[in-house]
C-alpha cells in the first residue's frame, strides 16, 4: 500500500502535471513550426535556389530494388533535404524556448530586486553614541 501512495504523491505533484502540461504543448508547438518550416520559410529558400524543393533533395544509393517475394521496393534514398528542414526546425523551436527563457530570466530578475536600498552603514562615532545611550539606559 505504500508504493500506491507514494506514487499517487509523485503524480499529484504540480511539478508533474506542469510537465506533462508542457509536454502536451510542446508537441502542438511543434506541429506549427513543422508547417511554419515547411509552408512558409522552405520555400522562398528553394526559390531562390532555383526552385529546389527542400524534401525531394536525396542522394540515391540504390536504383529500385526488388524484395525477396518479388515486390518493387523503390530507390534507395539518402534524404538530406528532409534532414535540412528538420535542422531549421530545430532552430526555430530553440530561438523561440531560448527568448522564452529569457523573458522568463528577466522578469525573476526584476521580482528578485529589492527597491529599499540597505542602510548606509554608521560611522565609528555613530556606533560608541549607541553603545553610551544603551550604558545609560541600563543604568536608569
């Protein structure tokens, strides 16, 4: 009955559920800069290039092949357009959690400082006045 309730703990958690929250978004973000990538950065990319669609780029290694039962398999395909569009990707969705990140720096910067600012600290004649007024006081 422990483990039960030591994993019930464990999933309760806000630590947990904030992250499964942010994995869910994560995944839906990005499915958005997947299509940002593909439908709206590549293509101005490749027409500039002259026309080159990213994902059809592939080096073929083998012409079509045909399986054991006599299947056309297709070409042999190194893909490296598919790989240069997952590196854009990649770097969209780490600029966008890098500026997120520092937003977030930012503000726990701002709540962190304190607007008082300390005292000045008293000079030596300040502090022996105390120390006479504390004397005197425990005399009375």
């Amino acid at each position: 009955m422990g483990f039960l309730k030591e994993f019930k703990e464990f999933a309760i958690k806000g630590n947990v559920v904030d992250l499964a929250v942010a994995v869910i978004i994560g995944g839906a973000f990005g499915k958005i800069v997947a299509s940002f990538v593909k439908d709206i950065v590549m293509p101005p990319i490749g027409l500039l290039l002259g026309g080159v669609e990213f994902t059809d780029l592939a080096i073929v290694l083998k012409e079509n092949s045909v399986g054991p039962t006599g299947e056309d398999l297709g070409p042999v395909l190194l893909t490296y357009g598919v790989f240069i569009q997952n590196v854009v990707d990649f770097v969209i969705v780490a600029f966008v959690i890098f500026v997120a990140v520092k937003g977030l720096n930012s503000l726990k910067k701002k709540e962190a400082v304190d607007p008082t600012p300390p005292p000045p600290a008293l000079s030596k004649s300040e502090v022996l006045l105390e120390e006479i007024r504390d004397l005197l006081k425990k005399g009375n």
